[in-house]
C-alpha cells in the first residue's frame, strides 16, 4: 500500500473514562478510579433499572457492565449507588471541550460522543509539547487537575487511527494512551482475529466475513475489493480500506445528508398490550416530530412506523416486529400525520405485545403552503393552521407541557412523564 498519497495527520480521540460515574465520583471528592459507583437509571423508564455506567472498581470488584440491570447488583454496603443527572454531564462534557479548544481552533474540535471527542493537532500540537504524547499527556493533567476526571487518548495519523488506538491500546495502557501510525499499523493491528475488537466490526459482519473465509484483520486486508465489494457492497470497500488504517475524513467537511428526515423513538416502560394504550404513544410521538417539522418550516411526503415487539412476542412470532411507511402529499399537519400513524399500525399489528415506537418523516421539502384539501373549506383549513402555529409558540415559549392533548392523560401516555427527561434519564442535579 502506497501511503505516501494518503493524508498525514496528527489526531487526537478523547475518551472520558466511564464518564457519569467519573462524574458522579468527583461531584462527591471520590476519585473515579478507586471508588465502586454504579450510576443507575429510574426504574419505571427502564423496566426495573438499567446501569448506564459504572466505575472502574466497580466493574472490577462485581462484575458489572453497562447492559446490566438493577437485579444484577450486588448485596454490598460500599457499592455506592446513584441516580442519573444528564444536565451535569452535558455541562461537564462542555467544560471538558473547552479545554480541548485551548489546543487547537473551534472547527477542529469535534465532539463525536458526550463522552469522546476528536483533535485535529496536525498544526498546533507542537506549540504545546515535543512530541503529541506529550501534549496528550498535558490535555490528560489539565483535565484532571479542573475536573477530577480521567482521560483516555487514542493518537492516530488520521481519525480512523486515532479511534484504534484508543479501543485497543489506550484504554488498556497504564498511561491511558494509545498511538497508532502507518507505519505500525500492520504490525498491531493485522494480528487480531476476534474482529469485533475492532471498531465497526459487529458480530454480524464477523460471521459474514467468516464465511468468506475472513478470520483475521490480516485475511481482510488481503482480500481483493472486487471481492469484498461484490459480497457486501460499499460497506466492502471500507472494511478494506478499515483494514490498512486508511481513512480521507476531513473534519472541517460539514457531512452531507443523502435522505433529510426527522424523527423520534422511545422504549417503553413495560409491555404494550392494549390497542388504545400503543395509539396513546404513536400519537404523541407524531405530534412531538410534526413540531419540529414547522419549526424547521419543513413537510412530509413519506410518513414511517417501526414497531418492535416484547421479547416473549418476538420469540412466539419469529419476528422483531415490523416497519411500514406511506408515501403522501406534502404536510405537516399533526392531524393528518397521525391518521396515517394509526392506519399503519392498524393495517399491520395482530395483537402483539409492544416494547418500542419509532416514527419519522421523511421526504422532506422546505415550504409554507398550504396543500388544500378540497373537501375541506378553506377558512377551516386555513383556521386550524392558525391553531398550530399558536400552540407551537406556546410550547415554545413555557414548554411542552403547556397545551397539551388529552390523550396524554389516558392510561398508557408517557409524554408528561418524560417532559424532564434528558436522553430519556433524569436531567436533574441534587443528590440522592
């Protein structure tokens, strides 16, 4: 591979080390790496409590992870135990990006996750240290020594390196720091036959490279791609690329959008089996997604539902649930979106138990008219859109809980519940 025609960099990836219980831990004068904090959601929005982070001890010391649930913690008085408090950490997280600002201009500070974060350093890393592990180290301290956080950093010739370096090396290094290059990057990386070590790399495309008798990054990056596109596509071609450590991003390139849509999902608190109750959800969800579509003075033409059924439903049907969408004229009335929500739903479910609603709407063209319908008189039409725009102003101004439908109050809504919500967690910021 001739690198010489690929891009050279200097890149940082930032990793807070488990973020909200680094938080959690340093908001009480604990130091994340010693103390055994689980940070655990609230149990009627998850079914019984799910742990969204959890310390390092605490992983170490109980076996805990992030997927684990509130019945998988362990009887033990040191274990420390806290609700989540998103509002602090997005305002951690921001504190934390400006340090990172100091080190090189605001475009090249890009935010990949509330918890990582890429540097571009290429020309202000020597302006800082003699060598990027040593800034690395410098931006490590800084944060340490403002926030009582850990971080981990993955330093790569481009981004794509940077992240390697960060999953495989960094976070396992006692310096929590991690370096990849081209010129090492065969001899790290090439090795490795559990591919789902590697970034992008699920346990789907494992089996499918396996059978193309895929079992090492080395096999990948050997395979022809004429080979590897004809068998899996575009996705192909970056699994070789992936490969060889080769990746043309640039950061300051705002990332095209093929097909505009906005939408909303939401999982919900138990099992859904009674029609009336899932209409509640899918109705309140069209109705939050078609103000965003005025607020972007946006309208529809195509309207999807995805529906994914409960565990036990999924096994007895031998489905995961089902995705429709229609194609209509252009809208963003929340009447007529909901409508065709519920003709959806109604044409495709058979009773079965419901676990998440997912809605969004797509094709969408900028424009203020308004599509009449001719069965419908004007001043009625023209009277409801008035109403719309009186209520979106509303909520805008005193919040989504200001006017609302009556539906939300029938059994089965959860819209009011989830007002205060932030990521669908406790936003909130006192002690518990």
């Amino acid at each position: 591979m001739d690198y010489s025609k690929e891009p050279h960099g200097v890149f940082f990836l930032i990793d807070n080390k488990s973020f909200y219980a680094s938080v959690e831990c340093a908001q009480r004068g604990l130091d994340p790496l010693e103390a055994p904090l689980v940070v655990l959601s609230e149990q009627e929005n998850t079914n019984g409590g799910l742990i969204l982070a959890a310390s390092p001890v605490a992983k170490k010391m109980y076996g805990i992870n992030n997927v684990s649930r509130q019945r998988d913690l362990p009887k033990n008085d040191d274990l420390l135990v806290v609700p989540p408090r998103m509002n602090l950490y997005i305002e951690k997280n921001l504190e934390i990006n400006e340090i990172f600002r100091q080190y090189t201009q605001e475009i090249d500070c890009v935010p990949y996750s509330i918890d990582e974060t890429i540097l571009d350093l290429t020309y202000s890393w020597h302006l800082f240290g003699p060598d990027p592990v040593a800034v690395a180290r410098q931006i490590q301290e800084t944060v340490r020594a403002r926030l009582g956080l850990y971080t981990t950093v993955g330093i790569g010739e481009n981004p794509l390196q940077a992240k390697l370096a960060l999953d495989l090396f960094a976070k396992h290094s006692t310096g929590l720091i991690g370096k990849l290059s081209y010129a090492d990057f065969a001899e790290k990386i090439w090795s490795i036959t559990n591919l789902t070590e590697v970034w992008s790399i699920g346990r789907r495309t494992e089996k499918h490279l396996h059978k193309m008798g895929i079992y090492s990054m080395k096999n990948l990056a050997h395979t022809t791609p004429y080979t590897l596109k004809e068998e899996m596509g575009v996705m192909g071609t970056q699994l070789l690329a992936l490969a060889w450590g080769i990746d043309r991003t640039d950061l300051e390139k705002p990332v095209r959008v093929k097909s505009d849509s906005l939408g909303n999902s939401q999982v919900l608190p138990r099992d859904y089996h009674r029609q009336e109750e899932i209409e509640v959800v899918i109705q309140e969800i069209g109705e939050q997604v078609a103000a965003r579509l005025r607020k972007r003075h946006k309208q529809t033409m195509c309207v999807s539902l995805r529906i994914g059924f409960s565990y036990a439903s999924a096994e007895e049907m031998g489905t995961s649930g089902f995705s429709q969408q229609l194609k209509i004229a252009p809208t963003s009335d929340g009447r007529i979106l909901n409508r065709c929500l519920l003709k959806l739903f109604r044409k495709n479910w058979q009773g079965e138990a419901v676990r998440n609603v997912a809605v969004s709407f797509g094709g969408l063209i900028t424009t203020q008219d308004l599509q009449l319908n001719l069965f419908t008189s004007v001043k009625k039409q023209e009277k409801h859109v008035v109403l719309e725009k009186t209520l979106d102003q509303i909520r805008n101004k005193f919040g989504t809980t200001a006017l609302f439908f009556g539906h939300s109050l029938k059994h089965g809504g959860t819209m009011l519940e989830r007002t205060g919500l932030v990521g669908g967690h406790n936003g909130g910021n006192s002690y518990s």
